[in-house]
C-alpha cells in the first residue's frame, strides 16, 4: 500500500495518510472525560459527590440520566485485555457483589429522586452476561423501583456480551428484559489470532448471536474489533473485515491493541515477537478504513463507525454527539450515574470514581457510604477546554463565535499558545484556523487526539509524584 491513500464514504469523508500518521504516534489520552481520570484527586470524596447531586436540584429543568452498571467478573481472561476484571468461576462472588450494589443503586436512587428520567443505561464489564436469568432480572427490576425510565421507543438501553456464553434463547430474555441494544467482542476472526489472545469464538457462534439479537428486536448491534493482535497480518484481517460486512452491525469498534505488559499481567502472555511490526499496524488500520467506509460505514471519530442511519450517525450530524467513559454516546446533555466497582460518574462540573477493589467497595457501603474514592471539581478553565475538546473529537470543527458566546473570553487571546502549536498541523494540512472556525481536514482526522493534546493543559503539569508514568495508548 501507497504511504499516503484516500478513502470516503458517501456521508463522510477521511484521508488515511502513513507518513503523517507515523510522525504524529505518541502516547496521548483518549478524552472520554477532561480532565483526564489520572488527575481525579482523593481529596474528592463522598460529601464533595454529595453538593454536585444537590446541585442539580438548582435548575431550572431536568435533564435527563444516563445510567452505567459495572460487572466485573469474566469465566476466563483473554490475554490482550486492559479492563477492571476479576477472573473466577466461584459464582458466589457475584451473588455478594449484587448484594452491595443494589445498596449503591438504593443510595443513588434515593439522591436522584425527582431529578430526572434515565434515557440511557449500560452495562459494562468485565462480562455482564456473567450474571444469570434470574439475577439479571432482579438487577433490572432493582433498577426500576430506584429510578423512572423512559419508555423503550425513546431510551438506549445497552449491554455488553460474550457470545461464547450467551445463547440465542438468552438473547430473546435480555430482550424481554429491557435491553434494546447489543455489544458484541469478536476482536478477530482468525483462530489462529483468537489461540494466541486465549479467545476461541466461532465465526458461527458469533452470526447466531447477532442473528437472535436481529430476530428479537434489538435496534442496534454492535460488535468489537482491535487490530495490532499477535498473528495478525494484511490477509487475515482482510479475511476477518469480509465476515464483518457480511454480518453487517450497526456499530463497529476499532481498537488499536496496546500492549503494556508492564500495566497488565494478562498481557504478559502474549509473545512479543508475533505482535505485527509498526509499519504493519498501520497497513492494517488502512485497510480497515478503506474497507468498511467502502461498505457504507460512516467514520464517527478515533475508533468508531456506524452506518448512516445508526443513532450514532444521525446524533453527530445534528451535533448532539459527545464522548464519555463508554466512548461516543448520543445523550450529550445526560448526567451519567456509575454504580459499581471503579464505575465513573460526571455529575455536573465534576467526575468521580467509585473504589477500585471490591474489598474497598464494600467496606464503604457497609460504612453507609457512597464508595466514591476520588475525583474532580471542574473549575472555569476546565470546562471551557472540555468544550473544546468535545467539539473537536465528535464533529472535527469548533465555532469561535460561539465558544465566544458561551464563556466570556476573546479566543484569539486565551488561546494564543495553543494557536501558535497548533501551526504544524495546519501546515501538514491536517486544520485550518481562520477568525469564526477551527476545521479538521478529512486528513487529520485520524490525529484528532494530537489535536486535542494541544487544548490539554494537564499534560504539560507535574503529577503529585514527580513522575509521568506510562498510562496512555498510542494516539493512532
């Protein structure tokens, strides 16, 4: 392949060009919140989660909530992952967790009573569908007595699975349950690639799935894939991307595999030397865009597509899209709930991250306590580049006029050091600046979170350590 290469949708545009993107690949956040989660401070605790909630009460008029339920255990750990998991088959351990979290859900329902109706849920993990039927169901019904939901025609209601532990019969009962729609992890195709990351998925399982979500009415079917796996190569993706079209989900993630052994044992069973070269990730990422935007897949931003009719799709042209820990989402005006171990909320101007080990967890619910461990107040600053990060991460463009508007600054004057850095990429032709717009190029939009570093005032700060340990992944 050529080092530079277009491709296009009929909806959108995007230039995939090698040389700019090897010259831009450094370590850099992936801005589902700012300020980023390594800067969330203990000196954020329950009290301070407490005024933000009571804040609420303030307006006006309410806005909708969103909803993020965290399970975290797995039947068997794939070696490429990065998640907050526990790996067991002792059941019983997620009986227990259940008990404590519906005393958060008890917790948070009683705070958010009256404030607002939830329009959106997930459920994230580690692997949700690790619960069963029953205690599915009386998690969902627990959700229910503790806050008013909105009908099924206008809330998303998401869970992420595991097709090689869900069965068809059970994709029609997560249905009934309230769930309208579906993420599935494929990552790769090939078993060659899934022996080497210690995940065998049947393509055929995988279809019969997607099939039975089809059948009972899921609205949405969406499915993960991560290039840079041990194996991979251009003709096996190729081969993994022709199965993918053939399935045709609504959504498609694309994860570019980050390997940090250092920060995640699991990973430490991957053999180096069968990971693709640099070169060969890259080839890899072109061949993706070129295919699945040639399928009709709108580029939605960083690592996601959706076709043109998907709610994802349809919320970025109006400009209700924006991005938050579970990626890009459509309720832009949502104030997102986390119950669960290491679950992050954003209420108001703050986030706040619940405790990280499940010991930790319960020993604050035992103590009536929210489990919050840390977090951040956003002050003026904070939410003005927050702003103009969202902007350009979800629509590739931000208004000055507007921003203008919005916060009593002269854009010129606030962000004239940034103006100044930003100068290298609108000679590389990745942006242009003129007096009312900052526009991303079709060619830069691969580089978008190079572009969001510059508006990032925290990178150049010290941590409380004194050091900057290795907790990004590479920006493409």
């Amino acid at each position: 392949m050529s080092a530079a290469s277009s491709t296009a949708s009929a909806v959108d545009a995007i230039e995939f060009d090698a040389t700019i993107i090897a010259k831009l690949s450094q370590s850099g956040p992936r801005y589902t919140s700012y300020p980023t989660a390594d800067r969330f401070a203990s000196d954020f605790g329950y009290g301070q989660f407490l005024e933000a909630v009571a804040g609420l009460r303030l307006r006006r008029s309410p806005r909708p909530l969103s909803l993020y339920i965290h399970v975290p255990f797995c039947d068997t750990i794939c070696y490429y992952c990065g998640c907050n998991k526990i790996v067991t088959r002792d059941r019983s351990k997620a009986a227990t967790y259940l008990g404590y979290l519906k005393q958060e859900l008890d917790m948070q329902g009683r705070l958010f009573a009256g404030i607002g109706q939830v329009e959106q849920l997930h459920f994230g993990g580690g692997t949700p569908t690790y619960l069963n039927d029953r205690q599915m169901g009386d998690l969902i019904d627990h959700l229910h007595r503790n806050f008013d939901f909105a009908p099924d025609a206008l809330g998303e209601y998401a869970i992420e699975i595991d097709p090689r532990t869900v069965t068809p019969a059970r994709i029609g009962v997560l249905r009934a349950q309230g769930f309208n729609r579906i993420s599935l992890g494929v990552q790769d195709f090939e078993p060659d690639v899934q022996q080497a990351v210690n995940r065998i998925q049947p393509e055929a399982d995988t279809r019969a799935v997607m099939d039975a979500a089809r059948d009972a009415g899921f609205r949405s079917i969406s499915i993960d894939l991560i290039y840079g796996l041990p194996r991979q190569s251009i003709d096996s993706m190729a081969r993994t991307l022709d199965k993918v079209i053939a399935a045709s989900p609504d959504r498609i993630a694309l994860y570019n595999y980050a390997h940090l052994p250092h920060l995640f044992k699991p990973q430490r069973r991957i053999a180096a030397a069968e990971l693709p070269s640099a070169a060969v990730k890259l080839e890899l990422l072109a061949l993706c865009i070129g295919r699945l935007c040639a399928a009709g897949y709108v580029y939605i931003g960083m690592d996601h597509f959706a076709k043109p009719g998907d709610e994802l799709a349809v919320a970025q042209r109006q400009g209700r899209l924006q991005r938050n820990f579970q990626g890009y989402s459509t309720r832009a005006e949502a104030d997102l709930i986390a119950c669960g171990v290491s679950a992050i909320s954003a209420i108001g101007a703050t986030y706040s991250q619940n405790e990280k080990t499940l010991d930790a967890y319960y020993e604050k619910l035992d103590a009536g306590v929210l489990p919050v461990t840390r977090g951040v107040r956003l002050d003026h600053d904070d939410l003005l580049r927050r702003l103009v990060i969202q902007r350009l991460m979800c629509h590739f463009e931000l208004s000055v006029a507007a921003l203008e508007q919005a916060f009593p600054i002269t854009f010129s004057h606030y962000f004239a050091a940034e103006l100044e850095r930003l100068q290298t990429f609108v000679d590389d032709g990745l942006l242009t600046i003129d007096r009312q717009w900052l526009s991303v190029t079709p060619r830069g939009r691969l580089v978008i979170r190079n572009i969001c570093m510059v508006f990032d005032r925290y990178l150049a700060t010290a941590h409380p350590d004194g050091a900057r340990p290795l907790r990004y992944s590479t920006t493409i």
